[in-house]
C-alpha cells in the first residue's frame, strides 16, 4: 500500500515555517551589531556613542517633531525627571557631555531598557 502525501497539506506548512525561520534568522543578524554596540563595555561602561547612532544616527541635537529629543531621544518627561533641567529645557539643547551625564542618572533609576537600541 502507498501512502498519499498532499502537495498542499504538510508541505505549505513546513515551507511556511522554514521561511518564518530564514526570516527571523536573516532579522537577528542585521540588529546583533546594534546590540553588541550599544552593550556595556568590559567594566560595565555604556557606549554612549553606539546608543546614539542608533537612536539617532549620532545627531546629539536631533529634534525631528516624534517626541523624542537629543541624541539619546529622550522623553520630555524622562528629561525632567532624572534632572537635565539643569542643563537645558530639552535634550536636544543640551550638550552631549550633559546628555550623557542625564542618561546615565535615567539608567540607574529605569536600567538600560530605556533606550530602545540598549535593550537588544
């Protein structure tokens, strides 16, 4: 006796996901360098500049109407309260000394998962 395996049954399906897979293979691959840039660096220091260029594409002054400022993209909210007030109304007013220094008073009350390219 032959067994009858359908063209349109079980191999759409295995198709199907071997191409989910390639996709989601192909993906990791194209952000692990953003990940691996904006990671802490041996002794726990944060590559600023990496979280920058993907978050901003390094413009420290970025001010592109989406609600996010600076080269950091912060959060108007997230800038007043981890204190860049003292420095400028807005991130993007700010020099990149002072960002940083923002940022890093931001991390230690949110972690890292307030930016989005450090969360990779």
């Amino acid at each position: 006796m032959r067994r009858h395996t359908s063209r349109t049954g079980t191999g759409r399906v295995f198709g199907g996901l071997t191409a989910a897979a390639l996709c989601a293979s192909v993906a990791l691959t194209l952000v692990a360098p953003a990940a691996q840039a904006a990671a802490p660096r041996p002794g726990g220091r944060v590559d600023w500049d990496a979280i920058a260029r993907c978050e901003s594409n390094g413009d420290w002054n970025a001010n592109t109407g989406n609600g996010h400022y600076g080269g950091l993209q912060f959060k108007q909210s997230s800038w007043v309260a981890a204190g860049g007030l003292r420095y400028a109304p807005r991130a993007d007013l700010a020099t990149k000394a002072q960002q940083i220094a923002t940022a890093r008073r931001l991390a230690a009350m949110q972690g890292m998962g307030a930016w989005a390219c450090a969360r990779r």
